[in-house]
C-alpha cells in the first residue's frame, strides 16, 4: 500500500531547495575562484533535483515553483536570505546543510513517504556539508579580513536558525534530538575554525522566522520575482 504524500512537508522540504538553489545559482560568473563557479553550481542543481521531486508530489511542479504568490511559499527564512559575500554564503551554507544532513539521514532510516528520495540526497547533501565545513576552517581560520567577514556572517544569519527545529505538519522527526545535534555539530566546526557559536537573545533563546507560515524577509521578494519573471512573460511556452 502507498504511502499517502504530506502535502505540507513536501512543500516545505521542496520550497527550501528551490529557493536555496536559486541563491546558489546567483553566484554563476561571480565566484571568487573557477572551481567554486563549477562546486556551486552542483550544489544548486543537486537542490533544484531535490526540489522537483518534492514539489511534484505535491502537485505540478512548473506552477508550484513559478505561478504562487510569495505568501503561498513555505521556505525557511535563511534558504532566502541574499548572498552576501562569500563568507555570508558560506555560513548560510553550513547552518543549512547541517541541518538537512540531519533531516534526510533521519528520514532514510525510516519508512515513510519521503524515505526514497531521502537516502538518495543524503549522499549528495553529505558533499553539501563537508563543502560548506571545509570553507568555514578555511576562511574562519584564515585572514583577519576573512575571520572578521565569517564573524560577521555568523552572528548576522543565526538568528534564523531556530525555525529549522519547529515542527512541520508530515514529517515525523525528533525535533529537539535533532537542534541538540545540530548545535554540537556547528559549534565544533566553528571552534575549529576559531570561530566564536554566537548567542542568542535572552541567554539563548532564538528569534525563529516564520517562513513555514509564508512570512518571508524583504529579500525574498524581490528574488522571486526574478525567478518567474521568465515563465510569466511566457505562459504557456514549451521550450
């Protein structure tokens, strides 16, 4: 018997992917050396994968991705905050592919509706998160200028965070276990990186977005319009 798709969480998963590799692909022509042109890209088309794969077991994927409003999205407000620099980039990167890591590893080990498409991606988002950690030590362990930027980076993204861990309607995860895990996975690469795990307010309590309710940052806006300003113009095309 099949097993019957979580309308919500599949949104969620695919809106998450989807918007992160658009970011991604905003660096094509802008990386700072050739090869991150090449290990950006791949990551961006391994999350587009992802994303159409969610999205279509919600229903089409070409008007999911193109024709909803930007309250319809339910994206994690840190998928959608703008590049930055490299270091901005990068930072975001390791918060969110910790994280994912996390997620798909949880989810493959199961059996539910999104198992199959988990224990594919893990392997590709396991190459997510070593890319991500290996540039944190680099740049965090690096210059002055550098160590300065991820500093920045960090304490700038980490409030987004927090709504990683809350609960979303279809997916049956250990939401607590998992914040637990990502805090002591993140806070040693950023001590290897003699980095310093920023705080949140009120001794540590974090200021979680709303994304998954379609509240989304200034931001977003303006990136999803350039994102379906194409197939807008155009209804209908075939290409």
């Amino acid at each position: 018997m099949t097993a019957t798709v979580p309308t919500t969480a599949a949104l969620a998963l695919g809106d998450d992917a989807l918007v992160l590799s658009h970011r991604l692909g905003e660096w094509a022509g802008h990386a700072p050396v050739l090869e991150e042109e090449v290990a950006l890209a791949n990551i961006a088309l391994d999350l587009l994968g992802q994303a159409r794969a969610l999205l279509s077991m919600a229903g089409d994927e070409d008007e999911l991705a193109y024709l909803r409003e930007e309250r319809a999205f339910r994206n994690l407000q840190l998928v959608e905050q703008p590049n930055g620099d490299f270091a901005h980039t990068i930072v975001r990167q390791l918060y969110f592919s910790v994280h994912q890591h996390l997620l798909y590893t949880e989810l493959a080990a199961g059996d539910g509706p999104f198992a199959p498409l988990a224990a594919k991606a893990v392997k590709e988002v396991a190459y997510h998160r070593d890319h991500a950690e290996q540039w944190t030590l680099r740049l965090g362990d690096g210059t002055e200028v550098s160590h300065d930027r991820m500093t920045r980076a960090c304490d700038a993204l980490w409030r987004f965070t927090g709504e990683m861990f809350q609960p979303v309607a279809g997916l049956d995860t250990d939401g607590a276990a998992m914040e637990a895990a990502w805090l002591e996975s993140v806070g040693d690469v950023l001590r290897r990186a003699t980095l310093t795990v920023p705080e949140g307010p009120r001794g540590g309590a974090w200021s979680a977005g709303a994304g998954r309710q379609g509240l989304h940052t200034e931001p977003f806006g303006r990136m999803l319009a350039e994102m379906q300003h194409l197939h807008r113009s155009h209804p209908g095309a075939s290409w």
